[in-house]
C-alpha cells in the first residue's frame, strides 16, 4: 500500500470516529465548506482562474434543494441532485460570459453575476426574502432517517470521500493535467492545439456543480437557505479557507475550511462583532508566515527532510 492510500485510510477511519469526540452538527458544517472549498480549487488552484462569485452556485443551490424538499415534497437525494445540476446550469451561464476574460476582469464578472443571483435570491417569493427559505424537512435518504445527526453526518461523510475522490481523479487525468498546462502557460497551451476555453468552461462547470452540491447538504443540516449563502462574503470565505490551507494542493482546502469554521464556532459568543477583525488577522499572520499555505508549506518541509 502507497503513503497516499495509507493517509486516505486514515483520513476515513478520522472522519468515522470524530462525532465521538465533537458536534456532529459542527463537523457537518465543516464537511460542507471542505466541499465547497475543494471545489473553489479546483478552479482556481487547478486552472488559475480567481472566482468572486461562487457563493451564487453554493447558495443558489441551496435554496434550489431547499424548495424541492418544502414546497415540492421531492425527496432529499433528488433535491440534492436538483440543486447540483441547477448550480452547474448557472455555472455554464456565468463560465460561458467570464471565461472569455484573465484576471480582475474575469474575477469582476464573476463577482457581478454572483450579485445579479443574490438580487433574484432577495426578491423571488419562493425565497422567503430576507427571512431566507425556513423549515426545510429532511426526511429520510434510503430508508435512513436524516432527523437523527449522527445518520446524517454518515451521510455526508460519504458524499465528501466521494467529492474528494472525484477530484483527486481528476486533477491527476489527463484532462487535470491539460488545466495545469493552461494554468502554467495558457498561449502555449493554445499553440499545443487545446481548445482552452472548453476546458475552462468544462472546469468552471465541475467547480460550480461541486459548490452546489456543498449548499444542497447544508440546507439539510440546518434546515435552512439564507441570503448569506448567496452573498459576496461566502464568497470571499471560501477564497480565504483555499489560500489558507494552500492552494493546487489537495487537502489544503478541507484544513482550511476546518481551522475557518472551527475559528469562527469557537469566537462567535465570545468575541460577537470582533470575529471578522480577528480572522482578519489571523490570515494576515497565516499568509505571511505561510506563503503556500499551511499544507503547502508541510509539503515543502517533507520534501526537505525526506532523504534523497
């Protein structure tokens, strides 16, 4: 057995045994941003393309799930389905717009796309507005009643390994391969012959698809959509969870979504306000002492002291 099947036994026989020793409602949470941060990565650590707007496919399909468990009476696994497929549909819509454009323009576009989606989230009446999308049942996903915490974590435990193991194939393909190449140098990927922006578009679709499916799981662990789903911060969260962890890395966005959400659980009734001043610091220190991030930087340090 490999180190990378050995570290991936280990990471699962973790994700088994830790409702035993925290929250399972915290550890879902954590699950769902590791999710949507994975996905935030592959765009961007993957392909090199800077999304400000993916909070509009993580609460897009949210409240997309949400509505198909309350108001359509659908079940959970075809709402979760629903919201991942209309967050690829938006992410089709948006990639085909944005992937056009580098940098800050591309960015911008993003981030003006994702507001376009958070005003229609505000005035569609089937959104509840301002009170967001409330009382959403979870009922039960083959026969498993999803009203208990620790079914449902096991739940989403399972639709994380599969996630992570969907990326983890597919940066390492042939197809991974070609949005490293169009990340490094896109002029020469293009001189090549690659249809780079199929391939950005195809990324973009995967990346928006992946975001919804985190959303559709948390509207089932908090019953709940809200506009703070689809807002511009969520979107700013999961920039700072990808470059905390490390970007192009694989476990780096799943560290830094549980060290964020951990952080801002663990602050939330004792600093109130102050917790955006203090995860302000906190990633002013990690990006100055962490340039690759923290798994990034584990990874360089392993590479040093392994023995040649």
């Amino acid at each position: 057995m490999n180190r990378r099947a050995l570290w991936m036994l280990l990471l699962i026989a973790l994700g088994i045994a830790a409702p035993t020793l925290f929250y399972p409602v915290l550890l879902m949470k954590i699950l769902c941003f590791a999710i949507f941060a994975s996905a935030f990565n592959l765009l961007l650590g993957y392909t090199g393309l800077l999304s400000f707007g993916h909070a509009a496919f993580f609460g897009g399909a949210a409240y997309v799930a949400g509505y198909l468990i309350k108001d359509m009476a659908l079940p959970p696994l075809v709402a979760i389905l629903g919201g991942t497929l209309a967050a690829a549909f938006m992410g089709g819509l948006v990639g085909l717009l944005a992937i056009r454009r580098q940098g800050i323009y591309f960015a911008m576009i993003t981030l003006a796309m994702a507001q376009m989606v958070y005003f229609v989230c505000l005035q569609l009446p089937q959104t509840g507005g301002e009170d967001g999308l409330q009382g959403v049942p979870r009922g039960s996903i083959v026969g498993l009643d999803l009203n208990n915490d620790l079914t449902l974590y096991y739940v989403i435990l399972i639709f994380f390994i599969a996630v992570f193991a969907l990326i983890y194939r597919t940066i390492h393909s042939p197809f991974g391969q070609i949005l490293k190449a169009i990340r490094e140098n896109e002029p020469r990927a293009i001189s090549l012959g690659y249809d780079v922006a199929r391939y950005k578009l195809l990324a973009f679709v995967l990346s928006s698809g992946l975001a919804g499916l985190a959303g559709a799981l948390k509207v089932l662990v908090f019953k709940f959509a809200t506009l703070t789903d689809a807002h511009w911060h969520t979107s700013g969260e999961v920039v700072l969870m990808t470059i905390l962890g490390g970007i192009g890395t694989v476990f780096g966005p799943a560290v830094g979504a549980t060290i964020i959400v951990t952080l801002e659980s663990q602050l939330a009734d004792k600093a109130g306000s102050l917790v955006t001043v203090i995860m302000g610091f906190i990633f002013v220190l990690c990006v100055l002492m962490f340039r690759k991030g923290i798994v990034g930087e584990l990874l360089e340090l392993l590479k040093g002291v392994r023995p040649h």
